[in-house]
C-alpha cells in the first residue's frame, strides 16, 4: 500500500503508516483534571466577564461515585473521574 501525506483535519478515517508519539507524559495519578461541576442555576444566572460570581467548593467527588448532596446557595461541587486508560 502507498504512503500518503494529508493535514491531520483531512485524515479521518484513515490509517498512519506510523507510530505517533506524545510529547508529553500522562498525568502520574488515576485521576484527571476537573470533569465537571454542579451548580445552581440561579447563583450563576446573569454571570460573565463584567459581572463575576464567587461560589465555594464545599465537596469534591472523584471517580464513579456519585453524591446525593446539592450544592447550596453560592456554592459548587467538583467532579472528577477516573482516567480510562
């Protein structure tokens, strides 16, 4: 089969005719950086550059668990989840 050069955004769906390498090493932890966070809607409404809002962390949930607990007025959780590697 023939060698053929594309730019990275036109090669879908094709196979490389070598290895690629990182450049940098993974994480040295299970876990990676914040997933996501919980929020009400109603503390953050009408938030942006001009017009910050400051919650507090009152948890941090790592991997599958998941918490019954709801952020309280001007708070947040963090989520985290397990790298799948």
């Amino acid at each position: 089969m023939e060698v053929e050069e594309k730019p990275l955004l036109k090669a879908m769906g094709r196979v490389s005719a070598e290895d690629a390498h990182a450049g940098i090493d993974p994480p040295p932890s299970a876990i990676s950086g914040p997933h996501g966070y919980t929020v009400r809607s109603t503390d953050i409404k009408g938030a942006g550059r001009a017009t910050p809002v400051t919650l507090t962390i009152v948890e941090t949930v790592r991997g599958q668990i998941f918490t019954a607990s709801r952020p309280n007025p001007r708070s947040l959780v963090k989520l985290f989840r397990l790298n799948c590697s």
